[in-house]
C-alpha cells in the first residue's frame, strides 16, 4: 500500500518537476512581491495554487507530447509509462473542477484566473495552439503565465478580490517579457520539436533567434531600470545579468548548454519579478 502511494505520488511530482524552477517559485515570488497586503503565512496558499494549476496545464500538454518527451524528457510519466494515456487523460479532466473549486473557495477574481487558464490550456493542448506558428505559441504563453500571476497574486493577499495598480502594471510588463522572449524555451527542446514537425523561432531562424534574446534581455532589462526608478548599482547589475544570459545563449549551443542557460533566464526572470517590491520599498 505504502509502495503504491508513493509510486502515484512521485508520478504527480514528475509531471510537474521540470516547471518547480522555472514557473512554480518565479511565480510565487512574484505574487509575494506584487501585492501590497502579502504575508508570509500565505506562501503555501500560493505554491498550492500555482502547482495545482501547472499540473492541470502539464498532464494535459504531455498527453499530447509523448513521442516528443520519449526524445528530450523521458523521465516524464507517459514516456517513461509510469501512466498509460486513459489514466493520464482521466487525471487531466478531474483537475478542472479541482482547480476551479479550490479557486472559488478564494474569491470569485480568483476563480476567474483559473477559468482563464482552464480555457488557454484547452486552446493551447486540445486545440495543439502548441503546434502553430512560434509568435502564436509565445503569446499564449505570455497570457497563460499572466494568468498564473493574477490568480496567485490574488491569492497573496489578505483582500482576495482586487489588485491594486502596482501589481497590475507588473502583470502587464511581465506578459510583455514573456511575449517577447520565452521562446528561449525552445532552443533546448530543438531536436524533438523538429521531429514531430513543430516550427519553433529556433528552429524556422536559429541564427537570429539567438540574437534576439540578448537584444530582449538587455533592452527590457534597460527599460525595467527606468519603469521601476531604479540606483544606478541596482539596474547595472539587472543590466549585466541579462547581457551574461544572453551571451551564453549565442556563445554556447549545445542541448545541455541551453536547458542551463534556460534555468540562468529564469534567474534573470525572477529578478523582474522582485522589482515590484523595490518600487514599493522606495516610494
């Protein structure tokens, strides 16, 4: 019995695994820092919320990427079949209505995050928006990842039913970064996604997407100094992170290079998630 428990549980953890960096604790941060009535007694709110809703997205995005992880992750549950399809496909449909209840028990605003994900996942995996074209697919990452910081930030606070106009204006920016610069994802995933026929921007123009992401990196990071009023010593630091990741995705190419430059990003990443609280601090 205690075997089996075990057994299940760690395939719920492998679903998910790949996303504890870069999704489940930039969020968190982010939450905590975005909203002016946080408290810290509210973090396992928020990481409840948040991996409740990855795991809702990842069963239903794996379901349709088996032949894919069977290349680049095969520690994950249906390529290493751990879970067989019709399982994984029964998991998938029993979390939407544990995600919206849990998310109604909040406040309505909440549930409503969590409708808005519920549908992006739908459009995004059941509609394979995954295969489409690589700007389609970075904006709808933008607003799933927007959605994640609304409901987690909603969930943040003592007042679950607004935001105030900090965490809106981060919320915005942050969906523009994500926009603009998350097919950085991409690059470490090249080799599977050009074998089930996915036109990623590294793989349609793998020489400029390169260069893009060091253009992006230093021009929000440039941008950001200026929106949140940043010292001098603060945004050169910002500035020098996002140059140093950039410059590791042109200089350094290989599959493992890019999942740790990938990783690096997301540092990068959580750092314009902090800015929220310096601006707060300051003012």
């Amino acid at each position: 019995m205690a075997k089996s428990v075990a057994h299940h549980a760690n395939t719920i953890h492998l679903f998910t695994k790949s996303d504890i960096k870069t999704t489940i604790v930039p969020v968190t941060l982010f939450a905590l820092v975005a909203t002016p009535l946080c408290s810290f007694h509210r973090v396992p709110h928020i990481i409840l919320w948040v991996w409740l809703h990855i795991l809702q997205f990842d069963v239903s995005n794996q379901c349709f990427s088996t032949e894919e992880d069977k290349r680049n992750k095969a520690d994950r549950p249906l390529a290493a079949g751990r879970i067989s399809i019709r399982h994984a496909t029964i998991l998938r449909w029993a979390l939407l209505p544990i995600c919206l209840l849990v998310s109604l028990a909040y406040s309505p605003e909440v549930l409503y995050a969590s409708a808005a994900m519920a549908v992006l996942t739908i459009i995004y995996n059941e509609c394979q928006a995954h295969a489409a074209h690589w700007s389609v697919r970075n904006l709808l990452n933008a607003v799933g990842y927007a959605t994640f910081e609304t409901g987690a930030t909603l969930v943040a606070g003592f007042d679950c039913t607004r935001l105030d106009r900090t965490a809106v204006l981060a919320i915005c920016l942050s969906t523009g970064i994500m926009a603009s610069t998350y097919h950085v994802q991409d690059f470490k995933d090249v080799e599977g996604d050009r074998l089930i026929g996915r036109r990623t921007l590294p793989i349609v123009a793998p020489r400029h997407a390169r260069k893009t992401v060091i253009a992006g990196l230093v021009a929000w990071s440039l941008a950001l100094a200026r929106i949140w009023g940043l010292d001098t010593l603060t945004a050169a630091v910002l500035l020098l992170l996002g140059a140093a990741v950039g410059g590791r995705f042109l200089l350094y190419r290989t599959v493992r290079a890019d999942q740790v430059s990938f990783y690096l990003y997301n540092v990068w990443l959580s750092c314009t998630f902090a800015l929220p609280a310096y601006w707060r601090l300051a003012a």
